[in-house]
C-alpha cells in the first residue's frame, strides 16, 4: 500500500491496484485504483463523516453499496453515477426504513415503507411518493387498501376503522369523492354521492335485516372525526443525498471529448429548442369580416416549458419570438386574444362534474360575445377596434382546464397579464403563427378551418383518451376560441424539409431541429420505457381510431450541471481537470434545484417532463444521407427529457389520399409523409422505439 497525495501521482496504463489516499480537501479513499481513478471496490471518507463502502467505476459510485450518514441513517443497495437507483434499503436515524426499487434518488417501483411512528405502507411508488396500488396501515389499528396519487388516497379503495365500520368506493386527494359506500358491522350501509362539499352530498341509508330504526347519522361525520386519525407519516428526510457528495477527480475523462457541448466565453451553455411543446389551448383568429366560419384560422395555446440544449452554440441569442407591442401589426389582435380569454375563463359557471353530457361536445356549442370599444354590459371598454369573439363547446374545455389541474386565475394571469405576448413563425410546414406568453407556459397557435373541424369531431374521443390517461403525450388542449377582425387577413410563411436550413454556427435556441438533424439516443430507466413503451402505444391507437396522421414527437432535453473542482455533485462522463477551457453542458438553476432536491420533492417529474436520462451521442455514415438512426459511439450525458405528441389534428381525408396516390407514384410508398393513419402510425412507433430504448 502507499500513502500518497492525490495529486502525486500520474495516471496509470489500466493497472488496478489499491491504495490509500488523501485528498486536498481532507477527505480519504482506501480501496482499487485504476488510471487515476477509484475503480473497484473502496471506502471513501469525507471530513463532515459521510462514508460510501463498495463499487466504483473510472470515478465513479457505481453498482451495489452502502452509505452512511454522520447521523447513524445508512442506504444499503445498488447505486448508478452516485444516485441510489436499483434495489436497496434506507434505514433512517429515527427508525425509518425503507426497502425496494429506488430511481434517480427517489422510490419508484414496488417497495415497503416503515415509519418512525409504527405506520407502514407496501404497494407502488412513484417518484417519491405513493402512486399506483397500496397498503396503508395506522398503529391505530385502521387500513386502507387501493389506489393511490402524490402519496394521497385516490381513485378506487377500501378503508377500515377499528371497530368495524368501512368505507370503499371512489377518493380523490385523500378523502371520499363521488360514489361510494358505508357499512357498518351489523351490515346496515349508507350508498350514495360523497363530497365534503354538503351541498353535493346525497345518498341514501339501507338498514340491514336486524335493525329496525334508521339511525341518526351525519354523513359528514366520516370527514370530519373519522378521517382524523388517518393523515399520512412525512417520514424522515435525508440531509444530504449520496449523489451530491461525488467527488471530483482531476484528469477525470481526459481525450474523451467527442461530440461535448461548448460552453460560451461567459462560462454559460446556451440552450436550443429541440422540442416546444407540451401542452395545448387553441384560439381561432378570422382575417375577415365574413360571417361565422368561412375564413377562420386558428390559434393554439402550448404550454412551452420542453426547452433543449444542443451543443456548439457560439453567441449568446435573446428571448426566442418578437414583443407584440404597440405599432406590431398584430398587436390589436394580441388584445383581443386577451380580453376574450379573459372573458371566458373568469365568466361564472356551474361546479364542474368530470361526466359530461354528450351535448356539451356538440360542435353547435358555441358563446358568441360582442366587444365593442366602449363596454357593454358584459364587456369592459377597451383600446381596440369592435370585434366578436367565440367560444367553442366552453363547458368541455373548462373541463379539461380542471383534468389538467391548471389554476384558472393562474392561467389568466400567464395570458392576458400585463405583460405583452411575443409571435413566433412556425417551424413547420403549416404556416401557422405561435404567440408565446411572456412566462413561457402557454403557447397560442393559429390553425386552419379544417382543422377545427377535427379538433371539434374527436373532442369527445380526445376527453375520454386523456381522462384515462393522465401520462398521455398528446397535446393539451385548454380552450378554442374564435375572433372576427376587421380588416385583411395576414400572410403566413412556412418552412419545409426534414433538417434545419441553417448552418450549425447559426443554430441558437429558438431553433427547432427536424428528425434528420437528430444524433442522439435517449436512454430511458427500465420503468420509465416501459411506461414510455405502453403510453406511445395507447396514444398512436387512439390517433390511428380517430383517423389523425402527420404527427410528430417533439424532444427537449437538458444537459445536467457539472461542478467546478471547488464544488461538490455529480460529474459527467466527459469532465476534464481543466475546468478554464473545459466545455460542459449545464442545466438550469431550476432543473438542477429540482434534481438535487429529497426524494420526497420529486414530485414534478412525470413521463414526458422533466424526466432524469442518458443519452448516448450517434454519429451517421457520410454515405448514409438519409439514414434516421446514426451509430452509438459509446458517449454519454446525463439530461433531463421533455417530450410529447404534436400536431394531431390533421387526419386523413380526400386532399391527402390525393397526396399519397401523387406521390406514390414517383417515391417509395412508405416513405412519404401522406399515408394511411395506420401505416402512419406503425412507421411513428417503429422509429421512436429506435431512438428510445431501455438503459441497461
């Protein structure tokens, strides 16, 4: 053994040997080394008294160990790049434990939880928190057994007390909700519509054959005493998490460069659009003074916060879109979107029930309202031209807003503030005209007649695919509206091809690359792709059922943050000692807080956004122009991922079968974009399942 410096030191020839080692900041290494790295089995020990026993890979924790923290709590199991990801067990110092699967720092997957306070809970998890089916037991001696959401009791489930009594049918962020039962052990039941709302109570009590008088019974008494003895344990969290006590090794990953994203002269890597959109409003826009619908365009409100990074961007670039300020020629219809979207959402409405008739979807639903400058009785004046505005089946879309649990004033706040929206030219071949809030959550998009059309006929399938899926990756929609201008309808440009048109030294990140400009694979974790496997497939059926074809997937991703060598956090496959000229991809402040957050904070990540990844850099034969998929070349990044399904409103009908019978003629069948809906989406999946696959 030696006893040396770290520094001491040069980098072997793929020697492994052991050592004992002390680092510039006091911290120890004792265990196998290999090429100035730990690589093997070792103990590291850092000076606050955290210490890591086991696997390590060219510097990296890696493969089965065993943390342990100065407070006596230890995590025992597998771990990949410094993160507790795999099978292992947290003991905590207070007496919590935890044992089962672990993604990315946070339980994910089948495990059993037991609390400090004699609770426990065995069934699913998701990103830190309950999600999926589950046990729940108090010491109090109350279970409840079912589906769970956010580490709250929701959908179907059966609770319990003590002495007998039980209720099981539907919940909904932890208390009764919708229909469901009481009984009590003598077998009388209450049957009926449960709320803690009273006014949306009623049921009705069925005495059973020994009872003789109905019993007086509040209801509401199951809220207000029975439920307070079942709140949920917090549990223990972690003071500090394994992955951000990785340390950094000088000369770690030296002429392994290739393909690594530059960082600016600032120290900053700019980031690029790879992906925009996640989810959906719609606003229609009419050029002309003609009545109804003839004419219409329409606009689609995105929520935009899919943003990319990219590597090789050489300037700083400014906020992506043009400021529609005073003077901008469509700047009177910017206020127009506002004050009408304004009107619609704040405009009072009946409590909103998740079954809808099926008149509410009828395409003939529609609220015309008059905005003339000076006011009316339901209008406020303003500083525009007169216009009307419609909105289309209002009731679903409010509807919809709730599904997706956005705020309404939230929402209005983001669009019709005081801050001004900004347009953006598509990137696409449609033509259509994006304006983008100023917060960067939603995104209004003009779209054509026919497409409304669309949108309007598979509204009710459209409902009903994403109340049953609330992973879906199809667009959300949030409302579709109508404004009659006066005046001339404006022109609108469009792009084609399947690569950016601009040179590389041009790309910043208000650029959107196509399929072909694509020179990565996405490595998800093994119950991400399956659940990535299963959502793209219930999506592409529904699209195939309602006829829809010429979609796209959009992908957004970010490099996560590498440390300097005075900080302490994960370190990328590609890091370098020369931290002045080393050019790393960073994440933002908000992506890296979230990342290094405990595994109870995890809730924001959901499939398609923010997602923790790898991703694998490819690179195409020069003979190959049009080859989709490049060849792995063994380099990595760690990312967070945005994805989701877009432009689904154009479905096959007589203009595309046209296409497709044209240009059949003249190219192969299967490699135009105008195809049968099933064809179109066997060709989708086949190449997604290429570019996505499981990270072993």
């Amino acid at each position: 053994m030696s006893v040396a410096h770290v520094d001491e030191e040069e980098a072997g020839s793929g020697e492994v040997r052991h050592v004992e080692k002390v680092l510039p900041r006091g911290d120890f290494y004792i265990g196998e080394w290999c090429d100035g790295l730990p690589h093997g089995n070792g103990k590291y020990l850092w000076t606050d008294g955290c210490m890591y026993v086991g696997g390590w890979f060219k510097g990296k924790i890696m493969g089965k160990g065993k943390f342990c923290w100065p407070s006596g709590a230890t995590y025992e199991g597998e771990f990949k790049s410094g993160f507790m990801d795999g099978q292992g067990t947290f003991t905590g110092f207070s007496g919590d434990s935890y044992k089962g699967s672990w993604v990315m720092n946070l339980k994910h997957g089948q495990g059993i939880k037991n609390y400090f306070n004699g609770d426990y809970y065995e069934g699913e998890w998701r990103t830190g928190f309950q999600e999926g089916e589950g046990r729940y037991q108090w010491t109090n001696g109350i279970h409840y057994d079912g589906q769970w959401k956010n580490g709250l009791m929701n959908g179907n489930g059966r609770m319990e007390w003590s002495d007998g009594n039980s209720y099981e049918g539907c919940w909904e962020d932890g208390f009764p909700k919708g229909n469901g039962t009481f009984r009590w052990p003598d077998g009388s039941s209450y049957v009926g519509v449960w709320s803690k709302d009273v006014k949306e109570m009623n049921g009705t009590y069925n005495p059973s054959d020994s009872s003789t008088e109905k019993p007086d019974w509040d209801p509401q008494v199951v809220f207000s005493e029975y439920l307070k003895e079942c709140k949920i344990c917090p549990g223990e969290k972690m003071s500090i998490l394994p992955s951000k006590k990785m340390p950094h090794w000088p000369g770690m990953g030296k002429g392994n460069d290739q393909g690594r994203p530059r960082r600016m002269s600032d120290g900053k890597l700019n980031c690029h659009s790879f992906s925009s959109d996640m989810h959906d409003v719609s606003a229609i826009s009419e050029g002309d003074s003609k009545d109804d619908d003839d004419g219409i365009e329409s606009l689609c409100l995105e929520d935009s916060t899919s943003r990319g990074s990219l590597p090789h961007f050489k300037t700083p670039t400014k906020r992506q879109g043009q400021t529609i300020s005073k003077g901008h020629k469509n700047y009177e219809l910017m206020l127009n979107l506002q004050l009408g979207i304004r009107h619609s959402v704040g405009r009072p409405g009946p409590v909103i029930s998740l079954d809808l008739k099926s008149s509410a979807f009828d395409p003939k639903e529609k609220v015309w309202t008059k905005f003339p400058p000076e006011g009316s009785k339901h209008t406020p004046p303003h500083q525009s031209s007169d216009f009307r505005w419609k909105d289309y089946c209002p009731l679903v879309f409010r509807t919809l807003r709730k599904l997706f649990d956005v705020d309404a004033a939230d929402y209005m706040i983001s669009i019709c503030g005081d801050d001004a929206l900004r347009e953006l030219s598509s990137p696409g071949k449609s033509g259509s005209f994006f304006y983008l809030t100023n917060d960067d959550k939603y995104m209004i998009k003009t779209i054509k007649k026919a497409e409304v059309k669309v949108l309007l006929r598979m509204l009710p399938a459209y409902y009903n695919h994403v109340r049953s899926f609330e992973n879906t990756l199809v667009t959300k929609f949030y409302g579709l509206h109508c404004v009659k201008l006066t005046g001339t309808a404006q022109k609108k440009g469009s792009s084609h091809g399947r690569t950016t048109s601009k040179p590389e030294s041009e790309i910043d990140p208000s650029t959107t690359l196509k399929d072909l400009d694509l020179n990565y694979l996405f490595r998800l974790e093994k119950t991400w792709f399956e659940e990535f496997c299963r959502q793209v497939d219930r999506d592409c059926d529904f699209l195939e059922q309602e006829r829809i074809m010429d979609y796209s997937l959009l992908v957004g991703f970010h490099f996560r943050e590498v440390p300097t060598p005075l900080a302490s956090g994960a370190v990328t496959p590609t890091g370098n000692a020369d931290h002045e000229n080393e050019e790393v991809p960073r994440l933002s402040q908000t992506g890296q807080d979230q990342l290094d957050s405990e595994p109870s904070g995890g809730s924001s990540i959901r499939l398609g956004i923010s997602m923790p990844a790898r991703i694998e850099k490819t690179v195409r034969k020069p003979e190959c122009e049009t080859q989709l998929v490049g060849e792995p070349t063994g380099v990595f990044y760690d990312v967070i991922l945005f994805f989701g399904i877009i432009d689904i409103l154009q479905d096959y009908d007589i203009t595309k079968k046209l296409e497709h019978a044209y240009k059949s003629m003249q190219y192969d069948p299967t490699s135009i974009s105008a195809v049968d809906p099933k064809q179109y989406s066997k060709r989708f999946r086949d190449f997604i399942f290429k570019i996505f696959v499981e990270d072993t």
